[in-house]
C-alpha cells in the first residue's frame, strides 16, 4: 500500500529555489534512507513535508494516503499519521515536558477516536515508552529539550515517536548527536516501531545509522532531486566512495 507519493515537488526558502522536481514514494512496511552531501536538500524536503511555514511549493504534489498533503495544515498532518523528528529540535522553556507529551499524544489519539489518557494513565503509559529508549524518567518534569543535550533531544523526538505510533516517519539525522551507545538504543527503538503498517525514512550522512536500521531502499539527495535509488549495499559504496561519482553519472545520462 503506498503511504506517500511526492510527484516532481519543487519548493524555494526566501525565493531561491531547493527541491527541484523531486519524485519519492513510500509503501507500508518499507524503510529508506536518505542520503546526500550537505545542502542538498534532505531538511528542506522533511521540513516542506511537515508544513514549515517558511517553505513554499512552487510545484509538483504529495499525496499522504491518497489525501493531498498540502490541504492539510501542518498540525493536521501529524494527526493524520505523519511525523517528523527534527535534525535542530526546538527548546521550549517552560513547558513541563510530560504535559506537552501528553497533550501531542491526547489530540492523536481523540482524532483516531480514541481515549485520552489522563496525567496519571499518561505517566505510566508514557514512562514504559521511555525504557525503550532507556531514558530517565527525570526528563518528564524538565521543560521539552530545555538544557538536553544533543542525544537526550534525539531521544526525546524518538519518544514523541513512540506515543504517536505514526504511518509515515521521517527522521531527521537522529543519528547526529549519539555517540554510539545511544546510537544503538535509539536504532533499537526504532526497529521496534518499525511494523508491517507503517514506514520510516531516514535522513542521514552516515553509513554507521544504516547497520543498526536496515533500509529497504536507499536514495541519493543532490541539488534538490533524488538523483539514485539502491538497496542497503549503495550506502557501503557511498562511504567508500563519497558522492561525487553519483553526481557525475547521473549527469551524463542527462
Ligand atoms: P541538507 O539537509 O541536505 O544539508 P538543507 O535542506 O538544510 O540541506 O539545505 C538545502 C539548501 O537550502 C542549502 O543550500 C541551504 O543553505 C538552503 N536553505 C535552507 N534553509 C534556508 C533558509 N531558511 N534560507 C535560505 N536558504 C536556506
Ligand atoms: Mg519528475
Ligand atoms: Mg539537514
């Protein structure tokens, strides 16, 4: 079942244009990877997904379950299934981390019909997330990556990840950050997320991320458009054999 089809979506920050003629499709159950030298496009992208006001599209289409994405306002896209964790997640000073957990996860769950949990369910509920994670539940009572370091914040959008049970994941260099024990409690949380219903694409410059979470599908990000698609062996050539020859052949054969 395809979740999401992005049909040659263009889209430009403060008038410059970044994704160019884009084309990407995700089905239920599969996992990708998405890599690219710095600046290619890969935040831009996850960011026009997810409804960043600062980006606009300029052309092209998404569907998200056969629903047009861009009808959707940025909240209604998490609603209805689509998560995205950041490569930069925000600091929120003053709001207590487990209440702003709670509210993300009790405005899905009333949109799915579902029944909201209140503080004392919720924190139960929510600390068993966390062991996933191996995170400490000292982290409910800071305000949201207020003072986290850059693993904990990784973490924390990981969590979000695991109240939220979304269709569509995509995470942002979750890898960046984690030194490699955290790398591999965060892969395991994700593998355990991973189902036969929904999908995960990743965004990475590393190869290291990809040993912990086996992608289906790995794609080549260069000056807005996805130039390459391979399985898990083409991010092994990637590391041996930086991008540049990615580039070149794809140019010749234009
Ligand atoms: P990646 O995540 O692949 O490293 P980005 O999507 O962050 O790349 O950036 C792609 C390009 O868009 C870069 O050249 C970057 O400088 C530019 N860009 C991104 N955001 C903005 C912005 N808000 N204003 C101007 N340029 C931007
Ligand atoms: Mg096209
Ligand atoms: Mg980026």
């Amino acid at each position: 079942k395809i979740l999401l089809e992005v049909r040659g979506l263009c889209a430009s920050v403060n008038g410059t244009a970044i994704l160019k003629d884009l084309d990407f499709t995700v089905r239920s159950g599969e996992v990708h990877a998405i890599m690219g030298q710095n600046g290619s496009g890969k935040s831009t992208f996850a960011k026009v997904l997810a409804g960043h006001p600062a980006y606009e599209v300029t052309g092209g289409s998404v569907l998200f379950e056969g629903q047009d994405l861009f009808a959707l306002k940025p909240e209604q896209r998490a609603r209805a299934g689509l998560f995205l964790a950041f490569q930069y997640p925000i600091e929120v000073p003053g709001v207590v981390n487990s209440q702003f957990l709670r509210l993300t996860y009790n405005t899905v769950q009333k949109e799915r019909g579902n029944e909201e949990l209140d503080p004392l369910e919720f924190d139960d509920f929510v600390r068993e997330k966390m062991q996933l994670l191996e995170m400490s539940p000292d982290f409910l009572d800071r305000s949201v990556n207020d003072g986290f370091s850059g693993g904990e914040k990784k973490r924390n959008e990981i969590l979000q990840m695991a109240l939220l049970e979304p269709r569509v994941a995509i995470l942002d260099e979750t890898d960046s950050g984690l030194d490699i024990d955290a790398l591999r409690i965060v892969a395991h949380g994700v593998n355990q997320l991973s189902t036969r219903d929904n999908a995960i694409v990743m965004v990475t410059h590393y190869q290291r991320l990809l040993n912990y979470i086996v992608p289906d599908f790995v794609h080549v990000m260069d000056a807005g458009r996805i130039i390459k698609t391979g399985g898990k062996e083409l991010a092994l050539e990637l590391e041996e054999r930086g991008y540049e020859w990615v580039s070149d052949e794809y140019a010749a054969a234009q």
